[in-house]
C-alpha cells in the first residue's frame, strides 16, 4: 500500500498577506508589517517554531483581505529577527524555506491560521533540464548587462547553483516584473517549467531593454555635438519618434504662412517675414536661433498693417462728446471739431501733432481719451516720464537677447488699428545718458514729412505712422528740446478760474465721487457756497486734482454717518460745518498786507503748478555798498536784482538820494519760502520798486501786484504766463496788478470774471510803476530831485484796463 505524502506534511501555521512582492523559497527579506492582524500573526509565530506562510493578495489596495482575496500558493518561511518600531509598525527579517498550499482557514479572528501542505517539487527529465538550465543562465548575464539595477557579482552567485529549482527562484526573485508573472512562477512546482517560463520572460524584457539602450545611444551621440538642454530635448524627439507621435512645430509655421496670406504688409516686410519664415523650417526647433525668428515673425503678423478704424465725421457728435466729458479747454475742442470738417472734405489727411501744455491737474490726460472717443478710434497711452533710453522708442536690434521692438511699435499692437489717438505723456519729463537721446528719437516719430516710413531696429522695415494721432502733453515747455517743440501744435491750457472750478465740481466731480462712494444727492447735498470754501480754503491749485481729492474725503466721512444713522438719513454740508468734514483749513483767501509797508512788494510768479505770489522784500543796514541776495535764487534772478539795483542808482539825483548812498549801506534782497528754487526775469521791476521804496522810506500799496522784467534803462518788458498770474491774484484777492505794455494783447485771453474784479495797468517804464506802487499823491513826491519819464510824455498816466475793454471769451 502507498503512503499519502501530502497528508503526513500538513502544518497549521499563521499566515501573513504581502502586497506587491513575492517571496520565493531560499530568499532572505526584510519586511515592514503594519496591519494588526499581520503583527498578532508575527507574534503567534514567535509563540511557536517561528514558522509562518507568506502569501500575496491578489490586489494590493485592499487594506483588510478575506481569503478569496488571497493566491492559494505561498512560500512557507522562518523568521530570523523581529524589531518593534516606535510607530507601532514591526520590521521582520524572514527567509523562505519551501513552497505550500493553503488547504483551509482555519481561524480568521485575531489573525489568519491556516492549514497548508508543503508543495513536492517534481523531478522532470535531466537533459532537458540541463539545457534549459544553461539557457536560463546565459539569458541573465544578458539580462544582467542590460539592467544596471542588478549588480554584476549576482552572475557568479547564480552559476555556482547546482539545483535547478533554486536557480529559477533565485532568478526570479530579482527580476523586475510583474506581480501576477512571479505568482505564475511560485505556482510552478516543476523546475523544467520554471526555467521554461523564466527563459521566456527574460527574453521579452532583454527585447525591451535593447529597444531603450538603442533609444539612449541615438541620443547619446546627438548630445556630442550639443549641451545638456539639447540631449534632453533630442530623447523627447526620439521617444516621440518611436511613439509616431505628430510634430506641432509644422502646424506653428503653417499657421504663420496663413497669417502672412491675409495680412496686408508692405512689399519690404512681406520679404523678411517670408526669408525669416524659409530659415525657421530649416532649423532645429529647440534652438535658440528659432526662438528668435518665431518671435520676430510672430511680430510682424500681430502688428496692424494698413488695418484703420473709420472716423466718426458727425462734428456736432463729437462736440457734445467734448462737451460730456470735459468744461471749458475751448481751444483743444475747436482744434478737433477743426480737423473732423477737413477730415469730411478730404479722403487721405495726415494725422495732427498737438502738444498740451498745462499745469497738473488741469485734464490734459483725460482730454486725450475724450478725444479718441469723440473720433471713434481706439486710444492708448504711453507714459514718457523718466525714460532715458533711445531704444524705448526706437527698440532694439535683434541681435540683443530678450530684444523687443520700441514703445510705438508695441502700443500699435495694444491698440489693434494703425490710425489710434497715441497719447504721448509728460514729453517734456524725458531724460538722456550714454544709452542715446530719446527726444532725438521722437523727432522722426512727431514729423509729418518722415512718419510715414518710421523704421524700428527691431523691425528692420519701415512702418507707416502719418494716421496716429500723436497728442503730447507737458507741464512746461522748458524741458522740451526746440526741434521736438517745433514739429508740435502747441495749444496751452491755463488754470481754471473759481467759476470754472464750481462748473466743474458740479457737473463732473461730485456725480462722480457720488456713484464712487456709493451715495445718491438726496443722501448728501453741497451748496455752491459750501464749494466755493473748498476750492478757496483747501485748496491752492490751477488744476482740479487735489479739489477731487477734497470732495472724495469728503464723502467718505458722509458714507460712515449715513452707515451708522441709516441709510434714509441725510448729510447736507454748509460752510459753516465744512470744518468737521475736512478739518482746519490750510490756505486763506483773500488776504492781503493788513497795512502798506516799507521795502515789502507783492510780485507774481509762473510755476508748472500755476501762478504764485511772491513776495520780495528788502532791508538796509550800515555797510560799505554790498548787494546780499537771498531765497535760492536762479542766475537770471540774481541778475534782474542787479540790473534793478543799477536802475535805482542811475536814477539817484531824480529821486532826491545822495550820489554815493550806496556806498555808505548794505542792501539786502530776500525772497521767502527760501526752500523753494526760484529764476526768472519777470520779479525784476517787483524788486527795483521794493529798493525804491526801501530807501525813499515810502510804503507799498497793499493791494498792488506787479509783474514785469526791467532793463538798465528803466524799460518794462513783457513776460509769459499772463493768465496765470491774473488767476493768482484774483485768488489772493489783489485789486491791481501793473503788468508790461507789450503784454497788454494777452488780456483778450483773460476770462471777464478776472477782468471784473482784478484791474491790469499796462506799464512801459519803470517811473510809472513806482508812482502806481509807491504810497504817494504824485509823482513829485517821489521824483524829488529832477523830472520823471512822465513828465516828459505827452500821454496821461496809464489807466486801469477794464473788462469792457478786453476782448473775452
């Protein structure tokens, strides 16, 4: 009778799931057991002969497997070592002595017991084996070649096996394949089919191992010849080569010849963007050579060429549109409503050059968008403060990296249409160095007769740009070169007068700051009076910027009342309340020298913020004839007090001093708010008056202002800035202001409201400025020793020009 061999080999041992590994027979592994049934498992092991089953789940993402989620074949081992981790997880050491079957569960509380019998290997026929034994082997050093993950002294391990059974799971142990291949393997309890099914896996990974090396030597020897960007963009060429996967560079340059189609360029850019096109379908496309010539393609397609929005000709359209947006600038609108009627009469016209010149605040920026939209074209603006470099305007060569075209080129493309309104601010704020002159650039930019073959650096093709128009703006036309200045329309934008201040905060500024703040006027109200205070007391501008600014704090502090006593209550602000609103306020109005003083005269100034005044005294004191001029005072300044102070002692015997007086005295010329850079020839006549009256001990009129420059002779000669010295008085509530002869043409550009309350007397010499400054009944009072130049004309004193005089607007 035969004995059953399988049943005397049953064993009950505890059983341990293993997700993504196989352990085969003779392999020593270490393992980290997590899962409690797996370490009361390990602990029921080491209670006993330290035996256990290691068997893998046939899926590795179930954390709690049932038995059917576990192959049947496992590998029954010892474990050697056994090391509680601090985390609660356990690292074990085991090594696999034999292959087994689980024949049942036995229990599944704690842990998994299961009864298994050891699996017999079968002995096949020893040739057969022996062959495959050798093909196996020969197999791995190939195998072993190809994979660097194994190390070579493994060949010589694996050679020294004589059992055919444990060289297959030897082998199999180190092969990187999967999971369900290597359980195929441990299920095999023949060794000849063992090493059969090895051999043919080993194959088939060795064919995909070739494929990669043949993959990495190709690129390889594409990277001799370049750096290490190059090779790693050559091995995405070359899998992609392999994979068959299409090329995106062809249908980026199929898209660029499209473009090139339907763009209307000129004939000279046409030909570059189509010689720059050829050279990039030569090239590699990761080279940096075609990133260039993408980029430069790329920016002659998206420019504009010849694309033109049409005008809106409707001239009484556009004036209201003027009107909406902005109060008063009668000039500028003229100006446009002017070039809109020619537009209507004449097909092609070249576009306007104007320059704005004006103080702060006054819209001249805002001015250049409503006139965009009262053309109907597309607008953009490009600031011009503080840049220095020719290449801003002009661009770069493309032979820089990271070179790009200049300013005007880029804003065309923003604006998308090659007749846009381009707004060129603070032209007068630009600066040069060693890098070039941008005002030079600008010359061929703002020239009509060249503009329409502007040539880029960057380009390297001529662009038409006599349909933009060019819109400057400026706070002062010192800071701009003369050619530049010459190729300009220059229109000035004075100060705006209280008047025009109240229009524009009740039609402009206070909707707005209203729909800002999220108010309507029934919850805040503002009397034309309480408007009035703001502009005279908190304000001292020619613009209206810092007003708005006023009006905003102003309904801020209305929007935290009406939040906190409800949204129906009401916020009416009277001149009376103001203070609470907006604090103590900083400026007074309309207040002058309380009494007439000695060596103390009112003069009046131009700034970029508007006009000033500026007063200007002078005291003596006991020297030996030195002229001390103070208040950091330009050259020509300190020269109008020279020629002043020369004036006064040609006239010396007229005016009843001693010859010599100056030899015996120290005067001394102070301008206040010494902080402040001053120059100009305009305080001239102011200063000789204040020396005058200084040593004739006469007083100055309080309410005279005077504004002229004078000469050796005692001539008054015009001055700039009329307008805005006139408003700064007005402001400071000055009765009379003595101004040139020659300037009394410019009082037709003075608003009535001035003329009406502010009365300019037109002067000539300085013999009449003295006697309409001076405190005195007559000139004899002051003409002590000789005649004046009054005396000697025929013509009565000047009078005071009125407003019914004046031509007004």
């Amino acid at each position: 009778m035969k004995t059953d061999n399988k049943t005397e080999s049953k064993l009950t041992v505890p059983l341990i799931p293993l997700r993504d590994i196989i352990i085969f027979p003779y392999m020593v592994v270490p393992l980290f057991v997590g899962r409690e049934k797996s370490i009361k498992a390990l602990e029921q092991a080491m209670n006993t002969d330290k035996s256990v089953l290691l068997a893998a789940q046939k899926k590795a993402k179930t954390e709690e497997p049932l038995p059917a989620d576990i192959y049947e074949i496992g590998t029954l081992g010892t474990i050697l070592q056994l090391l509680r981790l601090p985390d609660g997880t356990v690292k074990v050491l085991v090594e696999g002595k034999k292959r087994a079957r689980i024949t049942e569960f036995v229990s599944e509380d704690a842990c998994f017991m299961v009864a298994v019998e050891e699996v017999e290997e079968k002995l096949d026929e020893a040739v057969e084996t022996e062959a495959l034994v050798r093909s196996v082997v020969k197999s791995f050093e190939i195998y072993v070649k190809y994979n660097k993950r194994i190390p070579p002294e493994m060949i010589v391990s694996v050679t020294s096996i004589e059992d055919p059974g444990r060289l297959a799971d030897t082998i199999a142990s180190h092969l990187t394949v999967k999971i369900d291949d290597k359980q195929a393997l441990l299920g095999m309890s023949s060794p000849t089919k063992r090493l059969e099914r090895l051999y043919s896996i080993m194959e088939s990974e060795i064919e995909i191992l070739e494929v990669e090396q043949k993959i990495r030597q190709r690129v390889k020897k594409q990277m001799e010849k370049t750096q290490k960007e190059y090779y790693l963009s050559e091995q995405m060429k070359a899998i992609q080569k392999e994979l068959g996967e299409k090329d995106e560079f062809k249908s980026e340059v199929q898209e660029f010849e499209e473009k090139l189609k339907t763009k209307k360029m000129s004939k000279e850019a046409t030909k570059k963007a189509r010689q720059e096109l050829k050279k990039l379908k030569l090239m590699s496309p990761m080279s940096a050579e075609a990133t260039v010539s993408r980029n430069y393609i790329d920016w002659l397609v998206s420019l504009p060429w010849g694309f033109t929005t049409e005008d809106k000709k409707d001239i009484s359209e556009a004036e209201r549109v003027l009107e909406e947006d902005h109060y008063g600038l009668k000039n500028v609108k003229e100006r446009i409503v002017e070039y809109l009627a020619v537009r209507s009469l004449v097909e092609e016209m070249k576009g306007p050059i104007l320059c704005l010149v004006g103080p702060p605040g006054v819209g001249k920026t805002s001015l250049a968008k409503s006139i965009a939209r009262a053309m109907g074209r597309n607008f953009v603006r490009l600031s011009l403060g503080g840049v220095k470099d020719e290449a801003e305007i002009r661009g770069h060569r493309r032979t820089y990296i990271g070179s790009m075209p200049g300013k005007i080129i880029q804003s065309l493309k923003k604006a998308g249409s090659s007749n846009p309104v381009l707004l060129l601010d603070e032209v007068d704020k630009m600066s040069h160095d060693f890098r070039g002159d941008p005002a030079s650039a600008l010359l061929e930019v703002l020239d009509p007769e060249q503009n329409h073959t502007f040539s880029d650096h960057y380009l390297d093709s001529d662009y038409d740009l006599s349909k933009i128009m060019f819109i400057t703006t400026a706070n002062s036309v010192q800071g701009i070169p003369y050619p530049l200045l010459d190729r300009m329309e220059l229109i000035r934008i004075p100060g705006y007068t209280e008047l025009e201040k109240l229009h524009i905060v009740e039609k402009f500024l206070f909707l707005k700051q209203l729909k800002l703040h999220g108010l309507t006027d029934e919850n805040l109200r503002l009397s034309k009076g309480t408007i009035l205070t703001v502009i005279r007391r908190y304000t001292k501008e020619a613009g209206v910027r810092s007003l708005e600014r006023q009006i905003a704090a102003i309904c801020r502090k209305a929007a935290k009342e009406i939040i906190e006593k409800g949204k129906d209550h009401e916020v009416n602000i009277t001149a009376r309340v103001l203070a609470r609103f907006l604090g103590v306020p900083p400026y007074s109005y309309g207040v002058i020298e309380k009494s007439d003083e000695v060596g103390v005269v009112t003069g009046l100034a131009w700034t970029e913020a508007g006009g000033e005044l500026l007063n200007i005294e002078v005291a003596l004191v006991p020297g030996k004839g030195k002229l001390i001029i103070t208040g950091k005072l330009g050259d020509v300044m300190q020269e109008s007090a020279q020629a002043a102070m020369t004036y006064i002692r040609s006239r010396a015997t007229e005016l009843g001093l001693e010859k010599d007086f100056y030899q015996k005295l120290d005067i001394h010329i102070h301008v206040p708010e010494g902080a402040i850079p001053k120059d100009g020839p305009s305080a001239g006549i102011t200063m000789a008056t204040a020396i005058a009256s200084a040593l004739l001990r006469i007083p100055v009129r309080k309410d005279v202002a005077m504004t002229g420059e004078i000469t050796l002779r005692g001539k008054v000669l015009p001055i700039g800035g009329l307008k805005e010295k006139l408003l700064a008085a007005h402001r400071a509530g000055i009765l009379t202001v003595l101004i040139p002869k020659e300037n009394e043409k410019d009082l037709k550009e003075i608003p009535t409201l001035i003329l009406n309350k502010v009365k300019p007397i037109p002067v000539d010499h300085m013999d009449a400025v003295l006697t309409r400054a001076l405190s005195v009944k007559g000139p004899e009072e002051i003409f002590k020793g000789g005649k004046s130049t009054l005396d000697e004309k025929t013509a009565p004193m000047p009078e005071a020009v009125s407003a019914g005089e004046a031509v007004r607007h």
